[in-house]
C-alpha cells in the first residue's frame, strides 16, 4: 500500500480506538504505529537505492521492484507476535493502539500488496538469503502496478 493509504487507515482505526479508550494517546499512538512502520522501507532505500532521497525516487526505487532483497524488518508475523505479548504484559492503553495501528498496516499490506502470503515470515526471507523472488509476486505486481 502506499504511504498516504496507510496515513488514511490509521487515522480512521484511530478514529474507533479513541471513543473506546478516551485517550488521545493511544489514537495518537495508532497513528504514529500505523505509518511509521515504513520506516524500514526509508532505511533500505537509504542503504541499497544509490538515490538522492525525493519522493519520487523513494516510490519509483520500490515500485519498479529495484531492490535486490526484501530485508522491511519491521513487515513480520513474528515481531508482531512478540509486540502483542509485550503489549499485553505492560498493559497500556497508549501500547494497546499503537500495536493496533501496526496491527491493521500489516493486515492492510497482506491483503493489498502483491506479497506471497508466507513472505511476511522473517524466518522464511532470512531462510530465502531475503531473496525478493521469493517475497514479492512480480508478475502480479506488475500487473497491478503496469506504469511502473
């Protein structure tokens, strides 16, 4: 998903989570959970891209699939897991609405992106060398993204 989608997801989880929590915090924290995940994409356009940094080369370096590996740390079945438990341990309802917020990015990215399902693994991309072939459906990306 684009990062204006995402921006738009979590304002509107954000928008549920503060009449059911009362707490600004925790919609503030769905929204800031909900975006900044993507910080992983920004670290390895960073690293690997070669790019000055605008906008345009930061989507057209992922869109155009230039990348040689999917490392996006942050996109896994297993962090999440670890963050709901650290979650339900401190609970907090400002920890609740951010792992909610992370929650409904990657459920967002499962459903949206052209990504094998089991590809959001972190053991699987680091068993795979994080080979992106075996992450992302090139031909269906291509497909849904054609002027790419």
């Amino acid at each position: 998903m684009k990062p204006t989608h995402h921006l738009y997801t979590s304002i509107a989880t954000a928008a549920v989570v503060y009449p059911l929590t009362g707490s600004l915090m925790a919609s503030l924290g769905c929204i800031i959970a909900g975006v900044f995940i993507d910080v992983d994409h920004l670290l390895e356009f960073f690293m690997f891209s070669k790019q000055r940094f605008s906008v345009k080369n930061f989507m057209s370096f992922f869109m155009s699939l230039h990348y040689k590996k999917a490392f996006v740390l942050f996109h896994s079945y297993e962090l999440i897991i670890v963050l709901w438990l650290i979650c339900l341990k401190v609970n907090n309802v400002v920890a609740y609405g951010a792992m909610l917020g992370y929650t409904i990015h990657m459920v967002f990215d499962m459903i949206f992106n052209p990504v094998y399902w089991y590809g959001y693994f972190l053991s699987f991309r680091l068993a795979t060398g994080f080979s992106k072939e075996k992450f992302i459906d090139e031909e269906l990306h291509f497909r849904k993204y054609p002027n790419t």
